[in-house]
C-alpha cells in the first residue's frame, strides 16, 4: 500500500513538471529573443518601430519619449504569444544623439 502510494505521488509529481515545462520554455525563448532584439538595437542605434515573427511568439520593439527629456528615451520590447497574450516586457532607457541645427551668423 505504501508503495503505491509513493509511486503515485512520483507520477503526479513529474506530470505536475512537465506541464508546466512549455510555459517555462517558451519564456526562456522570449527572454532570449528579446534580448538579442536589445542588444542589436543598440549596437546598431536602431530605435524604429518594429514587430518581429519568431516561431509561437510575436515581438514587438518600440520607442517612448522619457518624460522631460530630450536626449533620453524608452526602449520597450515585448514579446507575445499568437494569442496576444504578454510573455515578457523589457524596457531600457537610451541616449538618442539629437542633431541641432544652428545658423551660421553672417559676416
């Protein structure tokens, strides 16, 4: 009877497990994705709106403006699944180099 017992609670524990497994991995995936999308981004000062298909998942990467800045911004990445559901939101602040323009003072 006792054997029985524990191995009926080894097998509802391991299902337990393994159902949860697919959630955890497909966060670990968006966690990975996301953060290449980041470091691509800023390596190639690319902070343009952009939506990304990766396999389950669609990622989405925007540009917010920091509040009473005009040199910093918000860089959020989110991933979601096909169901629109959020998986993960990463968001970093960024320096944006501003061009002014001047004109020259005449002579």
């Amino acid at each position: 009877m006792i054997i029985i017992l524990v191995i009926s609670s080894l097998a509802s524990l391991a299902f337990v497990n393994l159902s949860g497994m697919g959630k955890n991995r497909k966060k670990l995936e968006a966690i990975i994705y996301t953060g290449n999308i980041l470091n691509e981004a800023k390596k190639d000062l690319n902070y343009l709106d952009e939506e990304f298909n990766f396999p389950g998942m669609l990622i989405k990467k925007t540009t917010e403006e920091y509040p009473n800045s005009k040199s910093l911004k918000i860089l959020k990445i989110t991933a979601f699944t096909l169901e629109n559901k959020p998986i993960i939101e990463r968001e970093e602040i960024i320096r944006v180099q501003t061009a002014e323009i001047t004109n020259p003072s005449p002579k």
